[in-house]
C-alpha cells in the first residue's frame, strides 16, 4: 500500500474526526461489497450533572429512504421497493462501533448481509434470476 | 434533570449557533469528535458564517470556520445550539482553513 494512501486511512474513532468525512460516503463491508452510502448520523445528547448537552456519537444510517426527501417521494420510493420485492424498505441503524476504518470509504467489521443493508441488492438479484437467459 | 435524547446530524448542521447573550456567532458547519473511553464524543464544534447548504456557500465559507469547544456548549433547542461563549471571546475561536 502506497504511504499516502496509508497516512489517510484512519480508525473511526481517531482524534479529531471531521463527520464531513464520513457523511454521504460509501459504506463496505467486511468482505469489501457494497452497502450504500452514510446517509446520516446520530448522535446522544446526555445531560451533564450541570444540566449542559453532551454528544456522543451513537449510530450510522443507511440504507433505502433514510436520506430526507418529501412525503410524495418517499411514497413513490416505498411502491418501487415493494415492486422490486423489498415489502418493508427502511433506513438501517448501525452502532457506530460497527465502523471498522475509514479512509475513501467507511468500511464495517461485519458482512452487509447481517446488517440488512443488502435488502434492494438481494430483491433485485431476484428480479434478475428470474429472467430467462440470452 | 433533562433526559437523554437523540439528534442527528443532518438536524445540527446548518442550525444557528447563538452565543451567551442569543447573539448569531454563525451556523455550525461540522463536528469533530474524539474518542473518550468506549465512546466517540463531540469536542468542537465548527461555525461559519454561512449557511453551508449549498455548495457555493461551503466553498465561500470554508476558509472562516472557527472551532469552539464543545464544552462551550449549553443547550440545544428550536433557536438553535447555545454556547457558553460570547461572539467576541468565543473560546478556542481559530481559523480552519
């Protein structure tokens, strides 16, 4: 691996972490495949003793419809999903301890697979099995 | 005292950040977050002056970030995030860029 390459690779939980270097990036799993974009952040606002907001960062959201996007779209997006086989297409929710590393990507320690963010993937693999071939 | 509760990031950026008297220090463009322990925590918070919706106005501002630590911090409502801080004397004020 080239040394540049390297120097901006980084754990998600190093000082000094910009989130606009996370958000809207592509997400891989642990095999390297593809399991959209973060789509948002979420964070806790825990109360000090002194009554003043603490963040924590708590999750990552990804997956189908979890960008914002007006009431009519989203209906029109949910009638695609079941179309396609996807009968209850929602945001997915990860613990932020699920991030693995991040450089060019955000890559997770576990498979797309157990996180559901496969979902639109695997509905449309069916669609695509079920044409006939050539 | 308060409970716990959730925001997300695409709630925080763009809002308002109000300082000690609910004057406008600017809008906060980002976070940065550091680790303490098991969790990532929020340490600074980046202000502009712009709204950094749109991506000219991320261009324009990019350079006139000021970080404000997240300590500062004091509430966060419908008006936007409060800071301890007053627009002259925000602590830890510096340029980004």
């Amino acid at each position: 691996m080239a040394s540049s390459e390297a120097s901006t690779r980084r754990r998600p939980d190093s000082d000094g972490l910009e989130l606009r270097s996370v958000f809207g990036h592509a997400v891989l799993d642990s095999e390297d495949r593809r399991a959209g974009r973060v789509e948002d952040l979420v964070f806790e606002v825990r109360p000090e003793r002194d009554g003043t907001p603490r963040l924590v960062l708590t999750d990552l959201v990804g997956g189908p419809l979890s960008g914002p996007m007006p009431r009519w779209l989203r209906r029109a997006a949910h009638a695609w999903y079941r179309l396609l086989g996807v009968q209850d297409a929602r945001p997915v929710t990860l613990p932020w301890s699920d991030v693995a590393l991040i450089d060019s990507f955000v890559h997770l320690s576990g498979k797309r697979s157990d996180s559901g963010l496969d979902q639109v993937e695997a509905a449309v693999a069916g669609w695509m099995r079920r044409l006939p071939n050539g | 005292m308060a409970e716990t509760r959730r925001v997300r990031y695409t709630d925080l950026v763009g809002r308002p950040v109000l300082d000690a008297d609910g004057q406008r220090i600017g809008t906060l463009f980002d976070v940065v977050v550091e680790r303490d322990g098991d969790e990532a925590v929020v340490r600074r918070l980046l202000v502009g002056g712009g709204s950094h919706r749109s991506p000219l106005d991320v261009i324009r501002r990019l350079r006139d970030l000021d970080a404000i630590p997240a300590d500062a911090l004091t509430a966060i409502d419908e008006d936007g995030l409060h800071v301890r801080a007053r627009l002259d004397d925000a602590p830890g004020r510096r340029s980004h860029g």
